[in-house]
C-alpha cells in the first residue's frame, strides 16, 4: 500500500515539473471533445439559422386598413385650356417634382434616383422613347398619376388634385421629354371624361373600418347600458301598480324596453304607444295580457313608460 502511495506521489510530482507532459496525456480528450462540441454546432446550424433570419418580404396577404380622407371639393378643369404649360402649372410640377418624384426618377428624369436603384422595373427614363407603359402624352401622365402603373414601383397619386396632376405632367413633358407628342381634343375630351374633370369632384371623407367599428360598438354600448338600468329600476320597484302591470303584459322586460328605446312618436300619443305595442306584440317582449287593458290600464302605462324610458 505505502508503495503504491509513493509511486503514485512521485509520478504527481514527475507531472508538476513536467506540464508538457500532462498536456500530452490529456490532449487527445480535449481534442474529442472540441470536435464533438463543433459537430453539434454545425447538425444545428440549420435550425439556428431559421430562427434568426426574418422573413425576406412583408405579408402581402394583410390588408391595410383605409386611409383617413377629408371632405373636399375639387374646383371643375378647363379641359380646353390644361393643355397649355403656363408658368402657373409649371411652378406647381415643379415643386412637386423635386419634393415627391426626384428620388426615384432622379434629377435630371433619367430614372437613376437613389430610392430608384432597387427597383424591377426601374423608374421611367424620361428623356428615353422607350420603356413607357401608358405614354408621355399629358392625358397618359395624367392617367399613370391617378392609378399608378400596377406590379412596379410607380405607386397612385391619386391625392393630388387635378392641377397638381397636370402641372407636373406638363414640368415633365417640358422638361424632360424630347419632342413631346401631343393630346388631341379627342384624347383630353376621353380623359374629362374618365376623370370628371370638367364637372368638379366632391370627395366624401373616409376613416378607418377599425374606428368605424369603434363607433358602432361605442354606441351599442351605450344603449346596453341604458337598457339595463331602465330595466332594473323597474324591477326595483315591485310596489308600485304600474310596474306590476308592466310586469304582467311583459313577458321579457328587457325587449320591450329596447322596442320603445328605439321608436319614436309612442311618447306623445298614446294610440300610437298602444298600436306600437299590439302590432307587434309577442315581438316586441310584450305578451297578449295587453288585450285585456282598460283605458285607466292603458293611460297608467303610457305615464309611466314616458316616465322611465329614456
Ligand atoms: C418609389 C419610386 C417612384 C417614385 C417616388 C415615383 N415613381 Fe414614377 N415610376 C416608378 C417606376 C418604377 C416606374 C416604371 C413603371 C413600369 O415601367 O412598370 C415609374 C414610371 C413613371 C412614369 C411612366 C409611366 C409609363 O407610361 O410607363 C411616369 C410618367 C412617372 N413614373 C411619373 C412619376 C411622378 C410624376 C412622380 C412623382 C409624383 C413619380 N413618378 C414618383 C417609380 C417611382
């Protein structure tokens, strides 16, 4: 026993003095263990990476909801006197231009702006013959401005008004267009009436399907609300002798209550409350006892629906 004690300090002390030694020994472990530790980094590479990488394009299949639009009216176009590139029009095409359209098609129309490099197709060369969906004449412009050239970058400009449409159709074909072709009277007569031009436009305003839903579900709220606290004091009100009619012609409470919320006129006349009530009755939460009613009967709930509903 002390033997194999002292051999095994001896050795200790041999490995102290000579680490070379002990790396020697332990070296092919290490070296087993990093390959193992690399295969199982590279069999889960594959899953690691699906987890990081986000899908390459946006959901398409999600629907923007509508844009809010204010109400506005659009002043009638001289069809006959928008073909012409005043100074006017041309200041407007302009502007709009170089703030909207420069960062596609660039500054000179070549269709080189920076936002237009990623682009399939690219942006219109303007000064280019080639390449033109709609066309360079102004009823053309004035169309790709309105609905956009589908499957391309090129969106709808739909929000501008007819002048703006036109000011920056005449900056580009003036600008940029060699040897622009011409719109004949028939061309802009089609467009007038494609687009309503000459009669003016009244543009109704627009919110969003989700505030819509929001407004409608508000004021059912409401009236849920309202409808329960008229229907709960009347049936806190057990002693009084028109709750204890109302009670016998009802068989819901509840109906009959939202079937007067929601008509007018029973309030000032009583035929009407009575007729409202026997024409629909069975429908309307009301039940047949309502046939058995005196005039007094009658005279007493009528009071007294005025006094609770509304
Ligand atoms: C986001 C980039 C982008 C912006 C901004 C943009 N366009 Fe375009 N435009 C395009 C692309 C892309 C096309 C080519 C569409 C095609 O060939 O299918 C195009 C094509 C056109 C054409 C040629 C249509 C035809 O007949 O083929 C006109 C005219 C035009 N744009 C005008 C404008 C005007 C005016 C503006 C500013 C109000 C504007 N574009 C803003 C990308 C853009």
């Amino acid at each position: 026993m002390d033997n194999i004690n002292k051999i095994i300090k001896t050795k200790l002390q041999e490995l102290k003095s000579n680490s070379g030694r002990l790396f020697g020994l332990t070296y092919p472990y290490i070296f087993i263990l990093i390959t193992i530790i690399g295969f199982l980094y590279i069999f889960n590479m594959n899953y690691t990476a699906r987890q990081n990488v986000s899908p390459p394009l946006p959901d398409s299949t999600k629907q923007a909801d509508l844009p809010v639009i204010q109400a506005k009216t659009i002043a009638p176009i001289d069809i006959t006197k928008i073909g012409d590139p005043t100074p006017d029009l041309l200041a407007k095409g302009k502007n709009i231009f170089t703030t909207v359209c420069i960062s596609c098609h660039g500054e000179g129309g070549k269709g080189d702006g920076p936002a237009g490099s990623i682009l399939n197709p690219k942006p219109q060369n303007f000064t280019s013959k080639i390449g033109w969906k709609n066309g360079p004449k102004l009823n053309q412009i004035y169309k790709t401005l309105s609905d956009g050239i589908p499957g391309s970058g090129m969106a709808s400009y739909a929000y501008l008004t007819p002048e703006e449409k036109f000011g920056l159709a005449h900056y580009i074909r003036t600008t940029f267009v060699q040897d622009p072709p011409k719109d004949s009277p028939a061309d802009l007569k089609t467009l007038d009436q494609l687009y309503n031009l000459s009669q003016g436009q009244k543009i109704p305003a627009q919110i969003p399907v989700s505030v819509a839903a929001k407004f409608v579900i508000n004021e059912n709220d409401s009236l849920v609300q309202n409808t329960s606290r008229i229907v709960s004091t009347i049936s806190s009100n057990i002693s009084n002798p028109a709750v204890q009619l109302f009670n016998k012609v009802t068989d819901s409470k509840y109906k009959a209550v939202v079937s007067l919320e929601r008509s007018f006129g029973w309030k000032q006349n009583e035929q009407t409350f009575v007729n409202q009530i026997i024409n629909n009755v069975n429908l309307n939460g009301f039940n047949y006892n309502v046939f058995n009613l005196s005039g007094n009967d009658w005279d007493l709930l009528h009071k007294y629906c005025i006094g609770v509903i509304n």
